[in-house]
C-alpha cells in the first residue's frame, strides 16, 4: 500500500542520514580481556576483573557510574579465609554445605543505577539525585549479597530509566562494545554494554517496557523479565504501583543462559517454587509459534531483513531438532503496542515521572514539563529530551480494553506448553541519537509488559556488520522454565554470546 511504502521511505532515509554522518568514523569495538579465571582465589578473580574493568573495557564504553572496587577486594578476601577457618565454628558443617547456603559465594556480580543500596548515591539517571545517599538497600540487592555475591560496580542508566538509549546529564552517555558509535539500549543499558564486553560476569537489570531486554539484545547476552511476583520490587527507583507493579521486573542479564535459573533462585527466595525451574522440560512436546513483527505503525521500523531472517532461523532450529512444526501468527491487537503500553504505564494517584526528576520522593513539587521542553532546546535544563518527553507522555489516560483483550488470547493460544518467538527489536543497534526519530521501536518489547507475561532475549550470532543479533520468546505466566529451556537449546544451536572482537 501507499502507506506501506511512505513509512519504509521514510526509515529508508532515516538510516542513510546517520550512515553518511558515520561513513567517516571508523568502527570501534572492546578488545577481549584474555584472563583465565580458573583455579584462582577469590580476591585474584575480583582483582583481574577489576584490572579488565578498569583500564581495558570501561574507558571505551562509559558503562561503570560507581567503582565499588576497594569494598569488593576486602569481601573476596573474607571468603577466601572462609575456607582456612573453623566451618563448624562459623555455622557450617563442611564446605558443601556453606556453598549451599551462599550459592553465589566469592562471585563478583553488577547492577543497574536503579536499585537502593545503603550508602551510595543511586540516581536513577536524575541530576537531582546525584548527591543523595541512600539509607537502605533493595530486597533483591540484600538477597544477592547473603547469597555471597560480592557488589562490583554500579551501571548506567537514562533519565528516570525511561529511554531506548542510556546517556544522562549526570554521567554521560554509554556506548555499545561491538561500536561504539551506537547505542547500547536502555534502561539497563550500562550493565548490557559490561556484561557484552566481558567487563562483569553477572548482572541486575530491571524492565518495565523492554529494559532489559533491549541493551541484552544490543550487546549480545541474554537477559530476562520473569512472571510477575516472584522476584520482588522494594527499593527499586521509579517505584512501581498499581498495574505497573505487574509491568516492572527485576531480573537476571548474562552472557551464559545456565546462569539464569541460579539468579532468579537467589533473587525470588521462596517465591521461585511455584515455577518449577528444575522440573525437565520435553522441547518435543511443546507448541511453538512466532509472528514476523509489529506493521504499519507510524515512526516504527519496519522488520529488517537480517531480524527476520534470525527469527526464522529459530523457528527452523526447532522444528528441524524436534519434527515440530510451528505456527505462524497474526495478531491484529499486537499492532496497538504503543497504545497497550501508554495505557498501563498511566496510573490515577501514584508519582508521576515529572515527580520522580525532581527528587525520589517527589517531595519537591512538579516539573513544568513543557517549560523543560523549552528550556532544553535553550540548552539550559538539566535533564535530557527522552526524560522530558517520558514525562510527559506519562499524562497521558486512555481505554485499556485491546491490552485486555490480548491477554487472554495469549494466554488461551499458549497454555502451560506454548512458546512464542518474537523479534527482539525491529533493527540491530541504532547510531546514537537515532533511536530519536524511530521513537516506537521500543514497542517490540513494551508490549509484553504490558501484557505482564514473562519474555527472554536470546543471542543468535552476529551480522555482517559485527552487531548482535537476537530473538525473544514469550511464555505464560508462570512458563518461566520453558523459556530458559528453548534459550540453552538456541545456545547450543547458534553459540550464545559471541565477543565483540573479530580476532576471537
């Protein structure tokens, strides 16, 4: 149609703009960090990571906001004299039984700029943040450190977590490690952008439309929004109420789906039973259907030819490997992403975004949204345009009947053994800025927060250009460990996690 064909002239236009602007920049990307880990104590890994971190991968990427590197150092060398003591003393009867209790024992781990923590200053990309210590840790942090993690680095975020592409007034703007003239995604877009160029080993990200999700999809790890509940939300910066609070995940990102189980384990505590994650899933048995995109949606891109193409190498991967055969589908609802997600985000009496950007506790007043506007193209407010424009779409109220409706034809279609595949994003990574004039991109992975059904991302190689590819799959509630099941399998088909450094 006419319409059709204006929109693919448009993006058309679109990517050669910011091709011709980049012709003359080379492309760079993170080196290797070439350490070998293995039969080392506690406190060498933490140094070498560190040493990696430091002077290797961040100065390139601009990924790490808090070094919490000294602290990290004096815990690691507790858990090595752990082993030189006493255990009955200290609790436990032998070692097991201590690596039980604190299955994370001695493992350095990372997190978004979003999640309290006692002590530091968490922003959440807000510059009215930037010297306010917090007194209390998040829920989610506490577990990951009785588990025996050892806090490492704190990462970067957007402003009010509300944007495809990390950069903010306060630290700067995070770049992607396989080129750096790109974005490496948001919200979780800093520990996406370490986690890529091997600069952590496990990170803590949070989602509310495709947080982390996207950067995971963009740096070439996996990264995953559970089923609502399990994993809890307290401490987490913008608070999530009313039907956001089944929107907004906390999660596990990683190069390595095998950790995925483990940290949602560590994170859910009790909660996690009642999903079953050890339970065998027969791939054979399971129904699998997929859907080439979201179309025709003004200032969305169309599906690329390499994103389809991944998506359809998937769906072959299965039905080859299992004699299954799946199911293509056309949702019609699905083209109201954008809406389903406006509609969720706007909750009648909780804090508004504009509340958020002046101080956490939205204690000190508004902000003038539309005078923000202005004052930015000014050059003189202190937060940046997609924080703004968030804000302000954050006003907006709407019907929410299509989001209704979806949900329960999702839910009827998939049962307790259906699988969806979905494209992670329209497009690989976007140079920095563009993301600006394909502002719904990010519907891709919004509309199953909306909808609150839990989705992984999955890496599926590298293109021609050396960027990562990806595909999503979504589950019902409660499927959580179909989804990690088809991701080991996709990992073991197509590799994973693929360095960013062609030489490898």
């Amino acid at each position: 149609s006419n319409y059709r064909y204006r929109i693919r002239i448009y993006f058309l236009t679109v990517d050669l703009a910011f091709y011709f602007i980049h012709f003359f920049t080379s492309r760079v990307h993170v080196t290797n960090p070439a350490e070998d880990l293995l039969f080392i104590s506690a406190t060498q890994a933490v140094k070498k990571i560190i040493s990696s971190t430091t002077f290797e991968v961040n100065p390139m990427i601009n990924a790490v906001v808090i070094k919490n590197f000294d602290e990290a150092c004096e815990k690691a060398r507790k858990v090595d004299g752990l082993f030189f003591k006493d255990l009955k003393r200290e609790g436990f009867n032998d070692a097991f039984q201590l690596v039980r209790s604190k299955p994370l024992l001695g493992v350095p781990f990372t997190m978004k700029d979003a999640m309290l923590v006692d002590g530091f200053v968490i922003t959440c990309g807000i510059f009215n943040r930037k010297d306010d210590r917090c007194s209390k840790t998040a829920e989610v942090i506490e577990r990951m450190l009785a588990a025996g993690g050892i806090l490492l680095a704190i990462t970067n975020v957007p402003e009010v977590c509300m944007w495809v592409e990390t950069c903010n007034t306060i630290y700067g703007r995070t770049m992607n490690p396989y080129d750096t003239r790109r974005m490496a995604g948001g919200s979780s877009g800093g520990e996406g952008a370490l986690l890529g160029a091997a600069g952590s080993l496990i990170g803590i990200g949070s989602d509310i439309g495709g947080s982390i999700r996207m950067p995971s999809f963009f740096n070439g790890i996996f990264g995953m929004k559970t089923t609502p509940g399990i994993i809890p939300l307290d401490g987490h910066i913008p608070a999530a109420t009313h039907y956001k609070a089944q929107m907004l995940r906390i999660g596990p990102m990683c190069r390595f789906a095998e950790d995925i189980p483990l940290l949602i384990k560590v994170m859910g505590g009790d909660r996690v039973p009642s999903l079953k994650l050890d339970e065998p899933v027969s791939m054979r048995k399971l129904r699998i259907f997929y859907m080439e995109g979201i179309h025709d949606v003004p200032l969305m891109q169309p599906l690329s030819s390499d994103m389809k193409a991944t998506l359809r190498k998937a769906v072959g991967y299965f039905e080859r490997k299992y004699d299954l055969i799946a199911h293509r589908l056309d949702l019609p609802l699905v083209r109201y992403a954008v809406e389903m997600f406006m509609v969720s985000m706007h909750v009648k009496g909780g804090p508004k975004l504009s509340e958020y950007m002046l101080c956490a506790e939205a204690s000190k007043g508004h902000v003038n949204t539309f005078m923000e506007l202005v004052k930015f193209f000014l050059g003189r407010s202190n937060h940046t345009l997609p924080g703004i424009i968030g804000a302000i779409i954050d006003n907006t109220d709407a019907l929410s009947y299509k989001r209704d409706l979806l949900i329960r034809e999702l839910k009827e279609l998939l049962g307790s053994d259906g699988i969806f595949l979905f494209p992670s994003w329209p497009s690989t990574a976007l140079f920095h800025n563009q993301p600006l004039l394909a502002p719904l991109n990010f519907a891709y992975t919004a509309l199953f927060n909306a909808i609150a059904f839990p989705a992984i991302q999955c890496p599926m190689g590298l293109d021609k250009g050396g960027l990562p590819l990806g595909v999503q799959i979504v589950a019902a509630p409660n499927s959580d460990r179909l989804l990690i099941a088809a991701a080991k399998d996709l990992e073991e088909g197509f590799g994973g996690w693929v360095p960013a450094d062609p030489s490898i």
